[in-house]
C-alpha cells in the first residue's frame, strides 16, 4: 500500500499541499479545511520547527471509529451516510489530521492513489511511495 | 462587478475611534491596476489629501493582496504595504514576504486600510470578521523579534504577525515593518508610518477560502506551470543560493560598491561570499504559495538569520570595508530586531565613516570598524548619542554637515547596492523610481551587467530599456508576483490572470496596467511638487571615475545622464520637465 511521505529537510514551508488538497476537495483554496497540514515556522525566531499533520494510514481511526463508518483499502473512506461526527477518530488520529466539520470526520483519500498534495510540492519533500 | 480571485472586501479600520468597518472593493480600479503595488497606489492617490505629513494621523497604511494571494500560483505570497513615505515625501509601496497575505485573504479582505492613529500603543487582533483592539504597552520598546515571540506565544504559529521595532516606534524614517521575523518591508519608513499610528503590531488569522473558475482543472494547470516553468534551472539557483549569488555576479561585473561607493571591487569578496555563509546554513524555508524557497536560515555561534540578503551582505560588507561573514550576519539580525532597513541603515554609517575618514565631521567610526558598526544601530533605532544624528539618513546629515560630493540617495532614498557606473542605466532607474532610489523598480544590471545584452557604459536606448523593465515589474508586482520568478513573460501573466478571474487577460492589457501603474505613481509624486529637478545623480557618480575592477576608469557624464532623462520621459510622453500631461492623469 502507498503512503505518503514527508521528508522535512526538503519542506520549505510553502503551504502549497493545503491549497490544493482543498481544491480538489473543498472547492476553494481554503487550508483550514484541508486534510492536510504541514507548515514551518521560526520558534522565537532561533529554531525552525515544523508541524507535520498528514495521514500515514496507520487506520487507528479505522480501528476507533463506534459505528464503523470508516474503512481502509488503498485509502481512508469515511461513509458519511454512517458517520455520527462523534470525534473519537479525531481524538485518536496520531498525526492530528482529522478534522471533524457538520458532525462528520473528514480525512485524506489520497486523492484515490493520485494525491494533489504530492504532484503541487515544489521541493518533492512530500513523496507517495 | 465582481471577479473571481477577489474577495471584494476591504476591513478599513479608524485608529482614532477604534472602530473597523468593511466596503466592496473598487472593483473598477481592480480592473486597472489589479492589485497589490499598482491598486494600492491607486487607493492613495485617491484618498490622500496633497501635502499631509507623513507621520500624522492623515497618512494611510494599506496592506494590499491581488487576485492571486492565497492561491497555488507560484511566488503569489507578497503583501503590498503602502503608505506616503516620510523618507522621501513620495509614494511608498513596499513588498514584503512571509504569510501575512494569505492570512489576510482567507481572512476575508483583500486590503486592509489603517487610518487615523491611536492614543496609546496597540496591536491589532484579526480573526476573520472579528476585529479587536488590543493594549501593547507591554510590546512597547521591545524589539520586533520579542515582540513577534511573545505574540506567536499567546495566539499560535499558524498566525501571521507584522510588527515594527523601536526605529518604528521612534519614527525613524528608515523604520522598516517585520514579519515572520526575517521577512520586510524595508524601504522609505514605512515602520515609521506604523509606529506614528502607535500600532506595534497586526496579529492575524485567517479561516476561509479563495474561490476561482474551474478550481480542479485550473489547480492542474498551475502545478504544470509550478513544475514547467517556475522550477527551471533559471529560477531555481535561488533556492541553492539564495541573492547571495548576486555577490560573485556584482564582483565579477564590476558594481559591486566599496567603501561608501567610493570604488565598486573588494578583493576579500570571498571571505564572506555565499560559499563561507552558507557552510552556517541549517534551513530553508520560503513565503506562503512559494515554489523556490530562496531563504536560507543560518547559524553562526554568536548570530542568527534568515538571509542575509545580496543587499544587506554588500551595504555590511564592502560598502562598510569590513569583510567577518558573522559582523555582517549580525548586522542584519540587530538591524531587523530594531526595525531598521539595512539598507538605508547601512549606507547612512558608511557615508559617516567616510565623513569621518575626510576630516568633515568626526562620528567616531571608520571603515572596518565592525563593533561601532553594530553598537551604532541601536542607537540609531533609539535616536540616542550619534544615533540621533544618524537616524536622520544621508540627505539630512549633507543638510546638516555637507559631505554632499559622497552622498548617494535620491530624493532622500539611500542608494542600494548596485554601482551604476558600471551600469548606466541604473543610474536612470534608481532616479526615476516611484520612492527615490530602489533596485526594485527596474533592474538595469540584468541587461547591462549580468546578461550582456545591452552595452554598460552609455547613455543610448537607456530610456526605453528603463521603461520597459519598469513597466514589466509594475504590472508583475501589482499581480504580487515576487522577483525571483525570473522565467515570468507577459504572456505568462496574462494567462495566470485567466485561470484565477475566469476572464480573458492578454499580453496588451498586461502592458497596459504597467503604464499605467508607472503613471499613477508618478501623478501622485507630480502632485506633492516632485519633478526633473528631483529625478537627480549622486555628485560622485558624475565626477569621480571607478578605479578598479571591470567598470575601472567609468563614471556618468551629466549630460549623459541627462539624455537617459530626457528619452525616458519621452517614452512615457511626459513633457522635458518629468510632468505628466493633464489629458494624461485624466485618463488613469
């Protein structure tokens, strides 16, 4: 199964992969609503730190989810017709990429095993391999 | 009228009565003058009354966006910050890196309008439509650096901060505003603007979207054109080098400046070229919707910084006579944490080294002297002992205490760090652009110096070259497109502009919203009493030739000076006097 992949030397905190996963799925360049998040950042301005939320298919919440609204071929699939928002995926995402919007889970699908996160990366540090 | 990319609203908030309002966006300017830079400067012209000063509660401060902030198009993360300068008395739009554009945009707004000032020092808090006013007492006299800390400490890192440092606070006008704690807006006090408006800080987070036509095609579109031509070879040294490859380039041309430009080679140039600083580098990192990433974040054992760019390495370095990488690093990092542009900063104790080396009045440092160089910018951020002398830039100190043959700046401008006697032409540039002398405005060494393709040392097609490189980054400026997209055509504008507003853009409009771009600023300049008396050359650049390097034995003849004058004017049809005719400024 392909993952992604995230190689943070190579990040330069472009924020490019958040604006086009919500293209592709929101409709709009809206990082707040993307499912995934990896920014960089100037700690007091000494250090650069990242934060790194994507999905690794680890399917804790696959695994977590009461009502079994989620299942986990090649990719996450959140059945919204089961899904009841209740946030234990969320709670339990190691990678704190779940968001949960109207009382439903929303999480990465890859883009269906061609993610537009990856192709938009301008320094290849996010690869699906 | 409404157009895709837009947001078609502006937050203007009243400093004086605290209040915020919003209001559609201009849509007619936006259709001429697009955004950013030229819809920003359209904005002042507009609302601006002739002859406020610059530092009273009168002057506006515009943060201005484009269509393409916040969007997937390549090096669109720029904010325009605006304002009429104090340096200068002219227009002053800034371009300043970082995330606070995108912020900004999902926020809501496409500009954000500051007018009036406030009582008592405050930050503004921007959480899409809420608007807060907030105390800063406790920022006040901090540095930019600790006062960005202390805020990233109690809203978070995923919100944008813009701040001034004590030079802003103390109205000194070359004040620059700060964010992501590396990033300016450097030139022409555009912090004192900030700091008269008693505003230390704009804290803002955005959570919405921009919409545009067809999103999941057009995304594609644009990741072919991020991989085609953004990331070609032409572009992507700046990611390996950063502008400190402008250093070998400027060496090896000949203009690089010396000791208050006074020659224009340094042979210790390699002990702090970019081969020694970027041995410190433990990071990259870029602007929001960038692609390239050109800032390398260094550590060295007693200093740290994003950069240092081309212009703060030569104006620390050669142009100061002082040649320890970890002086100049230093430099940078203090001149950010005060709020001082180093530039102008630079430039204003180079001259008064040089002062002091002449016997014209004692500032009591001279060149090489790296530990006064440091101490000095304090004070001059402070305005205490000789750094109330200093802060008061190189126009004001030949006012003060002559020194006028060896003062480089236009119209109170310092000079940037490209010699134009071994480039002619940007002679011209640097004394016909909008804010006094910037290298932003029309990169002459790119033609005369580095690609070779127009002879140096003459005064001939200087106008129209000029004119042409002016117009091209006027309209790439005002769609907030940064510089380091060098492979960027018109052509390739125009169709950007296509996929985010969904109507049809061409190369002639492109061209066009250049034009008039260099009009409005210059209408704006016409009207507060600027004319060809005040497009001038540094005495030293017309009596004394370069001594060494490829450009030695060159200097600027006046009346060849005076030709590139008279042809730009002509190619922009204003009269012999710079003035724009009236049927002219009818139609902006």
């Amino acid at each position: 199964m392909k993952r992604l992949k995230f190689a943070k030397s190579k990040c330069i905190g472009c924020q490019l992969c958040a604006q086009a996963c919500s293209a592709m799925h929101e409709g709009e360049y809206i990082p707040s609503k993307a499912r995934i998040n990896i920014e960089s950042y100037y700690d007091k301005g000494g250090e650069l730190k990242y934060k790194d939320s994507f999905c690794i298919l680890c399917g804790i919440c696959k695994k977590q989810c009461p009502v079994g609204a989620i299942t986990l071929e090649e990719h996450i699939v959140v059945d919204h017709t089961i899904c009841i928002g209740c946030g234990v995926c969320e709670r339990a995402c190691p990678k704190k990429v779940i968001r949960i919007r109207d009382e439903k889970s929303y999480i990465c699908d890859t883009c269906d095993g061609d993610p537009a996160c990856v192709k938009i990366c301008p320094q290849n540090a996010l690869t699906f391999e | 009228m409404t157009m895709l990319g837009y947001q078609n609203k502006v937050l203007r908030v009243d400093l004086t009565k605290k209040g915020a309002t919003t209001e559609p966006l201009r849509m007619d300017w936006a259709e001429k003058y697009i955004g950013s830079k030229g819809l920003a400067i359209k904005y002042l012209y507009e609302e601006l009354k002739p002859g406020i000063d610059p530092l009273s509660p009168d002057n506006k401060l515009l943060l201005m966006t484009g269509p393409m902030t916040g969007t997937p198009i390549p090096c669109s993360g720029k904010l325009s910050i605006s304002a009429k300068s104090p340096a200068t008395g002219t227009i002053n739009d800034c371009s300043i890196g970082g995330h606070s554009a995108l912020q900004i945009k999902y926020a809501g707004y496409d500009a954000i309008i500051f007018d009036g000032a406030l009582k008592e020092p405050g930050y503004l808090l921007i959480e899409d439509g809420n608007v807060q006013f907030k105390d800063a007492s406790e920022l006040w006299g901090k540095g930019s650096h600790e006062a960005e800390a202390t805020l990233a400490e109690k809203y978070g890192h995923d919100y944008s901060i813009l701040s001034i440092g004590p030079a802003g606070e103390n109205l000194v006008t070359m004040a620059c505003i700060n964010s992501d704690y590396y990033r300016q807006a450097g030139r022409g006090g555009i912090g004192a603007v900030m700091g008269s408006k008693k505003l230390k800080a704009i804290v803002i987070k955005g959570t919405g979207g921009v919409k545009i036509p067809n999103i999941v095609e057009n995304t594609k579109k644009i990741t072919e054109i991020l991989r085609e031509d953004t990331l070609q070879e032409d572009n992507t040294f700046i990611y390996d080098y950063g502008t400190t490859a402008f250093l070998e380039a400027c060496s090896d041309g000949g203009i690089l400046p010396s000791k208050n430009f006074s020659d224009a080679t340094d042979e210790n140039w390699t002990k702090y070229n970019g081969d020694v600083l970027l041995e410190k580098r433990v990071g990259k990192r870029g602007c929001g919707s960038c692609g390239l990433g050109c800032g390398n974040f260094l550590k060295f054992e007693n200093a740290t910084v994003e950069g240092p760019e081309y212009e703060s390495i030569a104006v620390a370095g050669p142009n100061a006579g002082i040649d320890d990488p970890e002086a100049i690093v230093k430099f940078n990092q203090i001149a950010d944490d005060m709020g001082l542009d180093t530039i102008s900063a630079g430039d204003t104790i180079n001259f008064a080294m040089e002062m002091t080396e002449k016997g014209v009045h004692d500032f009591g440092i001279r060149f090489g002297d790296k530990v006064k160089y440091l101490e000095y910018l304090v004070l001059m951020a402070k305005r205490e002992g000789v750094g109330a002398d200093l802060a008061l830039g190189v126009k004001k100190l030949t006012e003060k205490y002559g020194g006028e043959d060896y003062a480089l700046h236009v119209k109170g401008l310092e000079y940037p760090q490209y010699e134009p006697r071994g480039s002619w032409g940007m002679s011209l540039a640097y004394a016909v652009s909008d804010r006094g002398a910037c290298h932003m405005r029309a990169y002459a060494p790119n033609e005369e110096v580095f690609a070779a393709s127009i002879p140096p040392y003459t005064a001939e097609g200087k106008g129209e070259m000029v004119y042409n490189l002016g117009v091209f980054n006027a309209v790439k400026f005002s769609l907030c497109i940064c510089d380091f997209w060098a492979t960027l055509s018109y052509e390739r504008m125009a169709e950007l502009m296509t996929l985010i507003t969904g109507r049809e853009w061409t190369e002639q409009e492109m061209k066009e919203v250049g034009a008039r771009v260099l009009n409005i600023a210059r209408a704006f300049n016409q009207r507060e009493g600027f004319d060809r008396k005040d497009d001038t050359i540094p005495k030293r650049l017309v009596n004394e030739a370069l001594q060494s390097g490829a450009a030695a034995g060159q200097k600027i003849p006046q009346e060849a000076f005076e030709d590139m004058l008279d042809q730009y004017y002509a190619v922009l049809g204003w009269d012999k006097n710079g003035m724009i005719p009236d049927d002219m400024i009818c139609k902006l």
